[in-house]
C-alpha cells in the first residue's frame, strides 16, 4: 500500500491510473490509501464544467486544458458520463473532443460512469478528484454528465462552476427558471458564432438582472435548498458580490477561452480574497459528511434487519395495512431493538 | 463488490469507417461494460496512452484498412512499453485467416470478422476476464 502512496505521490501515471478504478469500484483496498492520501490534498482549484447536452462541454474542457498547460500547469481531468440504469453498461465517449491533449504528460484524462448518481457526477468523483489532488495536479476540470435543471452535484464539490449554454435550446423562460443557471459562477454561451446566440446572451444577462441570489455562497445543501442565501432585497451595501459574467465561446476555434480562463481566475480572486474559501470549504465538507453518514447509516440499518422482516413491511404496504412513513417508523424500531 | 469491466475501443489508422467500433461500443454497453469510446485514426500512442490513464482491463481495435500486422505490434510494443503488458488486446475487423497464428503470438487474444454476433464478443471478454458467471 505503501508503495502505490509513494508512487503517487511521485506522479507515476500507472498507480494514479489503478487507484481511480480503486475510488470508482468502492474496493475495500482504496479507503487506507484515502486515508494516507488525504492530507496531501485540499491544493488544486477545481473547476466544474455543467450544462445541457450538446452545448460543448468536452470541447471547452479541451480548450481549458491546453490554455492552463501554456501557463505550465498540470491539469487532471474528470469527464463523467451516464451509465444506463438498464445494463449498468456505459458509453465514455469525451475524450473523443480531447485528442488534442495526447502525448502531454501534464494531463490526465479519466472517463467516469455515473453508476446509478443521479446529481450529474458518480458517487465517488470527490475522492476521484482528491487522487489527481494529491498526486499534484494543479487544476482539476470536473465534467458533469449533459446535465437538465436539477444536477448540482457540481457545486457541492468545485471551487468554480461553470453552466455552458448554447444557442437554440430555450425560449427566454428557460433562463429564468430555477436550477442549473443558479449555480453558475461563469456563465458561458458556447457556439457564438450561430444564429440567436445574441438572443441568449441577453436572456441570460435579464436573468441576472432580475435577480442573482447577493452574496450566496453557491452552496445547495443536502435537503435540496441553497443555503445562507440572502435575498437580494436585502442587500449589504458593504460587501462585495459576484455577479457571473456571461461570456462567449467558440471551442471550435478557440475563440473567447483567453476571457474564459480570466473570468475563471478573478472567480478564485475573489473567492480568496473576501476569505470565503475557508467557509464555502466547510460547507462542503459538511454535505459530504452529511450524505456518507445516510450511506453508512442505511448500509448499517440493512445490514441488522433482516430481508425477510422487510419483506414483510412491504407486503403490509402493498396491502395497505401500513402507509410508507409508518413502515419506516417501524423498521426503525425493530432496528434499535435489535441493535439495543 | 464486483468490478466493472472497462474496455477501450479504439480505430487505429487511417480508414474513416467506424460504424463497425459503434455497433460493438454500443453492444458492450448493452452487456454491462463500460466502454471508453476513443474515435476514429488514433495513433499507437494515443490508443496506449489512453488504456494506461482510463485502466481499462482490455483494448479492443477495429482495423478495416488491411494495416492490422503493421499497426497491432506497434500498438502492443507502445503498449508494453507503458507497462500495460497485462492487458489483452481484441481486434475486430477484416482479418485474412492467414494472418491470426501471427496477430495470436504477438498476444491478441480475440478476432472477430465482420457478422461476429455481439454475444460471441461479450462471452469471450467474460471468458477473458474469469467472469464465468455472467
């Protein structure tokens, strides 16, 4: 174990390799490496990449990667991609518009199946992304699944998200409904040289118009709610915001990536520099903590009560002799008496 | 916990069909693995580089051009190189009889023809990874 801590630690591509697929198989073998890896981490700037299906998210991710390895930095990349909740079988296809990044050993590419997460990333893409941490790379890119209007998983685990648009997908209320453009830190409209790409630039500008939560640290807690979010009728006048700038992108040509990577860097600027990353880190630890204790908690209540006593409880609902929440009180009660 | 097969599928060379690749990504997805899509003309190096960063347990390549017996040794010694040894390459496409006793000895360890059916595929991969139960 040991040796595959050290070799990470050294960069060997191998042993960063063979413990993703540790991390992403769950295998008994990954959490001492965690364990020991762990305070090698908390280093890099992560950045999530969100947004619909087909808006150019891969090509963008492309685009970043080779603007950060100008500036000599090392880029690990997570590029998270659904798995069918029918075969369990999945199709990994976006390093397909990142072939641009082979033969640099200053990136590391990783295809992720989602494995049955439904928030846009798999259940174990934070310590995924806590391997390429320790192991130096500077920048983490985080590509979600072609996300809809409810996969934030993205911005419970990035320092900076970015919601790419692109022309033609939506009418104006798209823009203004609730979701995915809330937890935008950049909002950027890929495909700018098509028709209407004017048209959502200003959507999405009114949107902000309209009302950006002030002061919200991006932060969407585990019941599904933001958090410390304060209306925008109350403002404080001293303290400064961040309002997402709306840029435009070609990734085709590599056109807008300079103002892209700017617009990224003065996000972290501020983030550092109003002495927010120490509580958005909190934050995150503390949704983190939260959903592994309901994991272990299920796993552990599972494990004492036997299948045939839920069996049971669910015949009794089927019957409707019991209603779903009064099985629950009940399952819990056979749990503490047998635990007690 | 069991282990999820990943798989590469990878066109080498310079033929642009890749609907064979498709239909086989898209049939081992169907049976439960995780396939690593990686496109058309991919370079020897491409194709290792990508096997040894995405972990895969086998590299699967779909040659039409006529070029396998000079592609598969380079892609198995570039392979080799980045101490991916271990990992079996499969290779579809059309391959003159002739030419598998040499493509077996240098280590490929599946050919499969044009009109292979997919189960065929998918139960020698299961074979190939001592998943007798699937």
């Amino acid at each position: 174990m040991d040796d595959l801590v050290n070799a990470l630690l050294n960069g060997s591509r191998r042993a960063v390799a063979r413990l993703l697929t540790w991390v992403s198989d769950e295998s008994p073998q990954a959490s001492p490496i965690l364990t020991a890896l762990f305070p090698h981490t908390g280093k890099a700037w992560v950045i999530g990449i969100t947004g619909a299906p087909g808006t150019g998210k891969s090509s963008l991710v492309n685009c970043l990667a080779k603007a950060y390895r100008a500036q000599n930095l090392l880029v690990g990349i997570i590029a998270v991609d659904p798995t069918s909740p029918f075969t369990g079988g999945a199709i990994l296809g976006d390093r397909i518009r990142m072939r641009d990044l082979s033969g640099d050993s200053g990136v590391f590419i990783r295809s992720m199946a989602t494995r049955g997460s439904l928030g846009g990333l798999a259940r174990t893409t934070r310590d995924a992304i806590r391997v390429l941490d320790a192991a130096g790379f500077d920048i983490i890119l985080v590509e979600t699944v072609g996300a809809g209007q409810s996969e934030v998983d993205i911005v419970r685990t990035a320092h900076t998200t970015l919601v790419i648009e692109a022309p033609g997908l939506g009418d104006e209320v798209q823009a203004i409904k609730a979701g995915i453009l809330e937890i935008a830190d950049v909002l950027v409209v890929n495909k700018a040289d098509r028709p209407g790409a004017h048209k959502t630039v200003s959507a999405l500008r009114m949107m902000l118009d309209i009302g950006h939560p002030a002061s919200r640290t991006q932060m969407t807690a585990h019941h599904g709610q933001l958090l410390e979010v304060k209306t925008p009728e109350t403002p404080h006048s001293d303290e400064p915001i961040w309002i997402p700038p709306v840029l435009e992108t070609i990734a085709t040509d590599e056109k807008g990536v300079a103002e892209l990577v700017s617009a990224i860097q003065k996000h972290r600027e501020f983030i550092q520099s109003q002495g927010l990353s120490a509580p958005l880190e909190r934050q995150r630890i503390e949704i983190e903590l939260h959903e592994r204790l309901r994991e272990a908690l299920i796993q552990q209540l599972l494990e004492s009560t036997s299948p045939e006593y839920v069996m049971d409880v669910i015949n009794q609902v089927q019957n409707r002799q019991l209603d779903p929440q009064s099985a629950v009180t009940k399952i819990l009660a056979n749990h503490k008496q047998m635990v007690s | 916990m069991k282990k999820n097969i990943r798989i590469l599928i990878a066109k080498p060379g310079l033929d642009g069909h890749d609907r064979g690749a498709k239909v086989i990504a898209r049939a081992l997805r169907d049976a439960g693995f995780e396939v690593i899509y990686t496109g058309l003309r991919q370079t020897p190096e491409m194709i290792a580089e990508a096997a040894l960063q995405e972990d895969v347990d086998v590299v699967g390549l779909s040659i039409l051009s006529g070029a396998h017996m000079a592609l598969v040794p380079k892609i198995r010694e570039v392979m080799d190189s980045h101490e991916l040894g271990d990992v079996p390459i499969i290779l579809g496409g059309i391959i003159p009889d002739e030419d598998k006793p040499a493509l077996e000895a240098m280590g490929v360890r599946g050919i499969f023809g044009p009109g292979t059916n997919t189960e065929v595929i998918v139960s020698k991969i299961h074979a190939m990874m001592g998943d007798a139960s699937a």
